[in-house]
C-alpha cells in the first residue's frame, strides 16, 4: 500500500498499567483513611474518658461544696470565694480540692464564718502536710483545740505552727496532741491559758512516755486542783514562793507557773518531790506534773525555744515533707483533679440535663410496667432505647469534632516544636552508636570465647588422641579374636542359602 504522506497514530490505551496505577492510589488512600479514622477514635475514646473522670471528680468536689454551704450558710459571693479557695489549695498542695472541701466542712462545723475559714485554710493544710494526718483530722484537731482554748479563727496559722514544732521536738504526734488538747482544751481555755502554755506541758509529759489522753487527764487535773485549791494544792506552791494567780484573780502563764516550779523544787529529794507531786496533782496525775518537774534543763529549753518561735515552723516542714518524688507525685494528682473540676464546671448544666432526662426514661418505664406489667415494659423499652440512641448520635458529631481539635493541635504542636528534629536525630544517633558498640563487643566476646575452646581442645588433645587410640585398638583387637568366627558364620549363611 503506498505510503499518502499522513501520520497515523495509534491511540489505543494500554490500560493495566494505568489501572495499577489508580489502585496503588486507592489502596493508599484507603490505607491513609483508615489511619485516620483510628486516630480520631482514639482521640474520641480519649475525649469520652477525660469527660467521664472530669465527671467524677467534679461532681464529689461539687458534692462536698454543697455540704459546706449547708452547714455555713455561703452562697453567692461567699461561697464562691470558698470554691476558688480550695480549688487554689488542691492546685497548689498535696491534697485535693475535694479534701480541701472536707477541711472546710469542719470548719463550718466550728461555727467558722467564710473570711474565717479562708483565712484558716492554708494553716490547716500545712499542719496536716507537715504532720502526716489527714486533712479532716487535722482540721478537726485545729478547729475544736481552738475553741476549746478561745481563739481567733485568724490565728488558726500560728495554731499550727506551735502543735507541728511541740511534734517535732517532743516525743509525740499532732494526733497525740488532739486527745490531749481534747481533755486538757476546756480547762485551759477557762483560766486563759494559751497555745503554748498547753503545747509546751504537754511535750514534757509526751517525753516520759505520758501522752494522748493520758496526759490530757494528768494537766487538765493538775489545772484543776491548783485553780480550786484542792486538797491545799495551790497552798504547796505559794509555800515555794510560786504563785498562781495575778493580783487581779486572773491565772497566770502556766509557763511560768511550771518555770518557777522547777526551780524551787529543783534541791528536793525524790521523796520530796513525789509528796509534793502528789498534793499538787493527786494520785492520778502526779506522774504527768513529775514529769514536768523532772526534765532535764537541755530538753527543757529546747522545747520552750521551739515553740515560742514557731511561726512558719508547719509551711517548712510541710515543704520538706513533700520534697520527694512521691510528694511531688501527690501534687500532680491534685492538680489534675483541679483541671477535671475546671473541665466539670464548664459542662455540668448539661450533665444535668442528661441525668434528669435519663431520670425521665427511669419513670417511663416503671409506669409503663405499672400500667401493662412486662409487656408494657417490653413495649417502653424500645422506646427508650430510640430515644438514648437519638441522645448519642447528635452528641457524636460534637465529640467527633473535639477529637479533631484535639489531634489538630497535636499535629501543630510537633510541627512547631523546635526541639523535635534534634531529639529525633540525638534519638537516631544514640541507637546506631549503641547498637554499634554492642556489635562490636559481641564479636569481641566471640573471639574470645573462640580463643578460650580452643586452648580448652588443646589443652585436651593428648586425652582425645588417647581416647582414640584406644577405641581403634580395642576395635581391630575385636576383630582379630573374632574373625574367624565371624567369618565362618558368614559361610555358613552362604551354603544355606544356596541350598
């Protein structure tokens, strides 16, 4: 066919290639699809959980909140200004927000007032850091050994500072000190006594082993007895020269009193001195005043100087108490219920809502059971159910949503992180140095251990050629004495099978 001068091209299409083509495309888009669908449902689930611990915390922290403002009578302003202080504290201590609502609450209890129990807070906390007791007890001791003693709520932070210092240069606890204060409490209170008065009597007791309810019964008795004069107690002392009232009938210091005390009777025997316990205090107590009287001047002043410079002495131990992984452990954990609260308060209308509706289901079925037995039950139910999977599924675009800020802000988090490129190389490096090194001492250990057997099979080569030497002479000897025989046999074999 002669040749026109035109260009024909052939367009047909070679199409498996082009087909592979668009599938490799597919199975990656699919692939990159399903990757990013298994993100989002695990920020999902991640978003649901923090929902449902954020729940949790808050509504206890909501719960103890509301226990407070029945007892104190807060609200509005006051009550707010008791929620921040306590989430402040569960953010900034080791004790959460809900112990710190349970701190209060005994607070209200005392009859504190709200500028009462804010300023008493943080005394209170340090105490119960510093010590070991939990928030409640320690709370506890503080508010009833103050009222007992008639002090201010605004001093509730020397309160404090005076019980951790007696704990700390006593042989006694601030639990110890509550079951004293408990006995002892009232009586010095009436005759006017302070904090340090009682602390330091009550170290002095806890050093001889008299502690607890012991020693409140002991100074509460020996309070008694001088104050009333009973059985010419008071009497005793004036004859020392010591007196127990002022001019104006009022006590004075008990300090002093138990100060001067030693002194007169530091010449007496020990004879004497267990009379005049015993006129003083009373059969009972005198163990308790003895022990007074008997300590030695070092643990004496050592005592006295601790807790007449008490202040800040909870907030430093406290401090130390917590400088540890464990303490700092604890702090975190406050922390991030103090966020689950935060996250709680900006949602809780709607958990409500939800509780309340769900509440409305609850009530729909058991009328409907009331009104049909189980057949209207059976009936409700599916009704209900719609209705919880209609709840669900108008929520799940919202969760859907967070979960793709959450993996979003991820996303810019590491792009924009200027350290990761160099944490990833550092990263890298570190696995080809160690995995080099570690190649490099196993073929070290291999030629050694190479080396080793073979001076162990050169060292044993004179055995081994030995041994052998043996074996093959035993072998051929064998065959010497029975060969013939073994030969013979052979033969016979032989004949019988050829006839």
């Amino acid at each position: 066919m002669a040749n026109d001068g035109t260009l024909n091209f052939d367009t047909k299409i070679i199409t498996s290639g082009f087909k592979k083509g668009i599938e490799g495309i597919g199975g990656i888009t699919k692939a990159g699809i399903g990757l990013t669908t298994k993100v989002l449902q695990g920020a999902t689930a991640g978003v649901t959980a923090l929902g449902a611990a954020a729940i949790k915390v808050g509504s206890d922290f909501e719960a103890g909140m509301s226990q407070v403002q029945a007892i104190s009578g807060a609200s509005g302003e006051d009550l707010e200004k008791l929620k921040n202080k306590a989430k402040e504290m569960g953010a900034t201590t080791k004790f959460s927000a809900t112990e710190s609502a349970e701190a209060l609450n005994y607070m209200a209890m005392a009859g504190w007032k709200t500028e009462d129990m804010l300023g008493g807070l943080e005394g209170v906390m340090n105490l119960a850091a510093a010590s070991g007791e939990d928030l409640a007890t320690a709370s506890d001791i503080v508010t009833d050994a103050m009222t007992a003693l008639g002090m201010q709520a605004s001093e509730a932070g020397h309160f404090s500072d005076v019980l951790a210092a007696a704990a700390s240069n006593a042989n006694t606890s601030v639990s110890g000190m509550g079951e004293t204060f408990k006995y002892a409490g009232a009586m010095a209170g009436t005759l006017g006594y302070s904090v340090e008065d009682v602390a330091l009597a009550t170290g002095l007791m806890a050093n001889a082993g008299i502690k607890g309810t012991m020693a409140g019964t002991s100074l509460n008795s020996i309070m008694t007895r001088l104050s009333t004069n009973t059985n010419g107690a008071r009497d005793a002392i004036e004859e020392l020269g010591v007196a127990f009232f002022n001019e104006d009938g009022s006590a004075r210091s008990l300090t002093d009193v138990m100060g001067e005390l030693r002194e007169a009777t530091a010449d007496m025997t020990t004879e004497q001195k267990a009379n005049f316990a015993n006129t003083v205090a009373g059969m009972e107590a005198q163990k308790g005043l003895s022990a007074i009287l008997n300590a030695t001047e070092d643990d004496y002043n050592k005592l006295s100087a601790a807790i007449q410079n008490a202040d800040g002495c909870a907030l430093e131990m406290a401090e130390t108490m917590q400088d540890n992984l464990q303490g700092q452990l604890t702090i975190l954990q406050s922390g991030l219920e103090g966020l689950g609260i935060s996250l709680y308060e900006t949602f809780q209308g709607t958990a409500k809502d939800v509780v309340k509706e769900a509440q409305g289901m609850v009530q729909q079925l058991q009328d409907a059971f009331n009104a049909g037995g189980l057949d209207g039950l059976v009936s409700a139910v599916g009704d209900v159910l719609s209705q919880i999977i209609e709840r669900l599924a108008g929520a799940a675009p919202e969760l859907v949503n967070m979960a793709v800020s959450l993996v979003g802000s991820l996303c810019e988090g590491l792009k924009s992180a200027p350290g990761i490129g160099d944490s990833a190389a550092s990263l890298i490096t570190s696995l080809v140095t160690g995995l080099a090194s570690c190649v490099d001492d196993i073929w070290t250990t291999a030629i050694v251990l190479v080396g080793k057997m073979a001076e162990g099979v050169a060292a044993g080569a004179p055995q081994m050629v030995q041994a052998i030497s043996t074996t093959v002479t035993d072998i051929l000897e064998c065959l010497v004495d029975w060969g013939p025989d073994l030969l013979q046999a052979g033969v016979d074999i032989l004949l019988a099978l050829v006839d």
